[in-house]
C-alpha cells in the first residue's frame, strides 16, 4: 500500500509590509524551481485578507521529497530572498480527517 502524500504547510508572518511581493516571489519560486522537482504534487498560496501572513500549503509524495527539495541548491536561493520579507514557521504531516459536503 503506498504511503499517504505528505502535506508541507508553511506559515509566512510578513514583516515588511510587503504581501504582494512575498506573493510574487513566492510564485516565481513556485513556477520555476519547485514543479520542476521530483515528488512535488501541487502548492497553493493563501494571503491573509489584511495583508499579514501568507500559507503556502503544497501536497509532496514523501518526506524524503519536502526533505530534498529543502535542500535542493536553487530553493537554497530563494530563502534569504523570503526571510528578508517575512518569518517562516513550517510544518510537514499526513491528513487524518476530511469532510467534504
């Protein structure tokens, strides 16, 4: 039996001000390093209606992948790039319960 996907859900508390280019940052990166690379299954990007925080929640099929993309040299640049914008707090997990209407 395969392994449930791994969900990676990243919580960005944006210091300067600045959503829309964290946003835009963020879907560069998204665009042109992360679907590129081996396990990755989808992202998408919530901002917070004031403007505070952004949620990257992206769907992996393993750990070893979230693992590997962490380290992958060109993710590598983009994260001094996203700190000097914002805090990052991160969690990777497996879905125990869904309801849907």
């Amino acid at each position: 039996m395969p392994s449930s996907p791994v969900t990676l859900v990243n919580v960005l508390k944006i210091e300067s001000g600045s959503c829309q280019e964290l946003v835009s940052l963020l879907r560069h990166n998204i665009e042109n390093v992360i679907c590129g690379l081996p396990g990755w299954k989808g992202t998408r990007l919530i901002a917070t209606i004031d403007g505070h925080s952004v949620v990257i929640y992206s769907e992996w099929e393993t750990l070893a992948a979230v693992e590997a993309m962490r380290a992958a040299p060109r993710m590598q640049a983009y994260f001094p790039r996203i700190r000097a914008l914002a805090s990052i707090d991160s969690m990777a997990g497996e879905e125990v319960f869904v309801q849907n209407p």
